[in-house]
C-alpha cells in the first residue's frame, strides 16, 4: 500500500539523501576527519617556534641575549626613545615560561638593559621590549644550528659609544687602586717611565711597589713632567701584555668529565697571569675578556691593537680524543699549513669559536681588510716562536709537555700583524688529572708565574725598545 507522501514526507525525502549522504561521508570518512584533525594540531604545532633557552651574558663591552629556539626565528626591531627601548616583534612564536622568564634574568646591574617585557602584541606575534638605560647600537641576528645549540635568536646590546679598552682601563677603580692611572690616553700609554735602574726585561724584579707611594706621590703628570726635567735618564717604558681568556659567554670552550668548562678555568688563569704581570715594574697586563661573555676571536686581535700590546697570550684547556692525552703546549701562528695534524685539528677546533660564540656575519668589519693588506707577518711569527719557546721552557718546568717544540697552525686569534702572539694549552681538560689540577688555586698560580717568567726571559733577549713598531710611535 502506497501512501502519497505528505508534505512534510516529501521535505524529508528531499532532505534525507542529503543528509545521508552528509552522514555517510563523515561515516566513510571519520577515521580520515580524525587523522586530519590530528595532522592540522601536528602542524599548528610545527608551526609555532617554541623558545627553548634563554640565556644572558652582560659585559661592560655588550650585553647578550640569545633565545634558542625550535626552528628560525622571523623578526623585526625598531629603537623608540624617550625613554630609549628596544622593541623586537617575533613572528609565530609562542610564548612560554622560557621565554617570559627572560624578565627574571636581565639583572638590575646589568650595564644596558633596565628592563624586558614579554607580551603577545597580536596573533602570532610576541612583542619583546627592551627598556635601556642608556643609548645603544643593537646588533639582532639569527644563527643556525651548531654543535649542542639549536636555531637562536642573538641580541647584542652595545652602547652607542663604544667602550674604549684604554679608557676603561683609566676609569676601572681595581686599576686605579693597582697606580694605573699612568694612562689616560694612548699617546701617553708610551710615556709611563721606569726607575733608571729597573730594565724592562730584568730577570729579578725591582723593588716591590708601594701601592701608597704610587697612588700618593707618583702620579701621571708628575711622572711625565719629572722625566722630562731629566732627560739623562735612560727611559724604559711600560710594557703591556694582552692576556686572552679563551671562549667565554655562549662559547664554553671544551668540557671535563667533571664539568668544569674551558672558558671558566682560562677566565681564572688569565686573571692571575695579569696580577703577577702588574707587579713587576714594567709591565702592565690587560684582559682582552674579564667576565663571562663571547668576544669574536677578530675582536680580541683589535683590542689587543687598540691597546698597544706589546704581546698577545691567548689562554687555552682544550680536550683531546684521548682522554689520557696530557701536557701542556704553544702554538703560534703559521702562514703556511700547520707543523703538525694535532696542531691544524687544535685551530680548526679553536676557529669554530666564532661559530658557537656566534658573529653577526652581516656585519662589515673595516679592520678585517686594513690586516689582510699586511701580506706578511714572518717578522712576528719569528718574535711569536722565541716568546713560545721562553715561555714553554718555563712551563716544563711545571708540567710535562705534549710537545717540546712551539707548534704552528692557523689561528685566527693569533693574527695580529704586528704583536707577537701565542696560544698556551695549559693542560687538557679531558685529562681526567689535569682538570682536577686546572681547578687548583696553587697550580692556577704556578701556571700564570710560570708563564710570566717565559714573557721575562723573552723581553731580556728581545727588549721592547728595539721594536720597529715603537720606534714609528715616535719619542716620548
Ligand atoms: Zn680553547
């Protein structure tokens, strides 16, 4: 029996195929809608950059912020003043308690920075701003994956007027308190004079300084007017030493068994290899780093120049494959190959500092093509291998030695066209011994004397004076 479908029937049957046809799909379907539904999660996920680490490095010379993160960062920058900030958008990043804690660890002594907010300024973007204490120069850049660090995002504060090295060192109060205000301007630099009887390189030292005399009766223009009241006196002059703490900050060098970094045991010896130079009266040390931050192994060479070093030590604890490797080594640099595959390994190893301290590439340096025009620095080398050899006879002295003979390679640290420069591996890290021993004061203290000693040794054959370099600086 047929019935005639109502009105109502027929509405159904015209909706009903639809709908069945709709059910049917999403039946057919449902395991693919939930697949896709997983996938678009899954992508959304992927999409959003997660900000993994982050980390802050303040130094009188930059501050540091780097955010590691999942993937590339996009980004933009503007600087607002009034009060000075810095306001970073970042692009499909997805703010977390990583990346909010960043606030926490911005220090109230940090140099440059007062201040970071962290916000979401609109979808998909995260608004990060920098409040300043003063004016600065940013430096934002991006780094790809290297060794254990994932993508990061690198903000380098800078001030506005860059740090003068020679002018900190006039300004620091531990200088001052050691009587180093004998130096406030490079062309002075050259005019601080010794006691007659004290020269450069003499082997014993002079009369230990009176912190007191020096800060009460020997100040710099009474030094300067004194000396040129009697110019019978053989004028010596003070020597500087650069003294170069490898890696730092973002580059923790190699790494114990225990733990102990390279940066943080090359920080410690450099610093005490900088307190026994200051107390001999002709020398003056000067730390390329003195904290925990990344400086460009380009940038230890131009401040070392900026300075006027008369030498250059670069202070090393490097890890070897062999964990029973041992001994203490130098290098200086070579212009042609390396003298050894250890060597030519040590400063691909020590070059790829840049890589994991991380360099704005982006960024010109004028310097970097004025060193090149020097076509050849044989002069230095040869100055580089006799102020090795003094110093690794010394250091045998104290430790073994991985080679009798200053090794060559080529060092990007060591290039400095007219300073002689050098390398000292102390010891290896990856010695399960000499880590122990790195970590010691009493054998941190030996190291620096003994390499203070090699520098002596070399200025009593090779005195400073009879240095080209100083004598185009021109008379006192
Ligand atoms: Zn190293």
């Amino acid at each position: 029996m047929f019935k005639p479908a109502s009105e109502h029937e027929r509405h159904l049957r015209v909706e009903m195929p639809e709908q069945r046809s709709l059910f049917s799909l999403l039946g057919l379907a449902a395991l693919w809608a939930a697949f896709l539904l997983v996938l678009l999660a899954v992508n959304t996920a992927c999409a959003a950059v997660t900000v993994t680490a982050a980390r802050v490095w303040p130094a009188a010379e930059y501050t540091r912020l780097t955010l590691e993160t999942s993937s590339p960062v996009k980004f933009s920058q503007s600087i607002v003043k009034d009060p000075e900030r810095l306001v970073l958008d970042l692009e499909g990043i997805e703010p977390n308690a990583v990346l909010t804690g960043l606030s926490a660890k911005v220090g109230a002594d940090d140099p440059y920075i007062r201040l970071v907010r962290v916000g979401r300024f609109k979808p998909g973007v995260v608004r990060v701003v920098l409040d300043l204490k003063t004016e600065v120069k940013p430096s934002v850049f991006t780094l790809p994956p290297v060794g254990e660090y994932g993508n990061r995002l690198v903000v380098d504060i800078y001030p506005a007027q860059a740090v003068d090295p020679l002018m900190a060192l006039v300004e620091s109060p531990r200088q001052a308190a050691q009587g180093e205000q004998d130096v406030p301007d490079q062309g002075r630099d050259k005019a601080v004079v010794a006691a007659p009887d004290a020269p450069v390189a003499k082997a014993e030292p002079a009369e230990p300084r009176s912190l007191q005399a020096e800060s009460q009766n020997i100040g710099p223009e009474k030094t300067l007017k004194s000396e040129k009241r009697k110019p019978e006196l053989q004028v010596t002059r003070l020597v500087t030493i650069a003294i170069d703490a490898g890696h730092g900050g973002e580059d923790p060098g190699a790494q114990g068994a225990r733990g102990t970094h390279e940066k943080d045991v090359t920080l410690a010896i450099a610093r005490r290899l900088k307190a026994v130079v200051d107390e001999e009266p002709n020398m003056r040390g000067i730390l390329i780093r003195d904290g925990d931050y990344f400086i460009p192994l380009h940038g230890r060479v131009v401040k070392a120049r900026k300075v006027n070093a008369d030498l250059f030590v670069s202070i090393h604890a490097d890890a070897f494959i062999r964990p029973d490797a041992r001994g203490s080594s130098v290098f200086a640099l070579s212009e042609r190959g390396a003298t050894s595959a250890a060597a030519r390994w040590l400063a691909k190893k020590e070059n790829e500092a840049d890589l994991i301290g991380g360099i704005n590439l982006d960024v010109k340096d004028p310097y970097l093509a004025r060193t090149l025009l020097d076509l050849s620095q044989t002069a230095t080398i040869n100055d580089s291998l006799k102020l090795g050899k003094a110093v690794l006879n010394e250091l045998g002295g104290i430790n073994s030695l991985h080679k009798g003979a200053v090794e060559q390679a080529g060092f990007a640290v060591l290039k400095s066209p007219d300073i002689p420069s050098i390398l000292v591996e102390t010891a290896f890290i990856s010695n399960p011994e000499e880590e122990v021993r790195l970590t010691d004061n009493a054998y941190q203290e030996k190291m620096a004397k003994a390499i203070l000693s090699g520098i002596k040794r070399y200025f009593s054959k090779n005195p400073p004076l009879a240095k080209s370099r100083l004598a185009a600086s021109g008379p006192l």
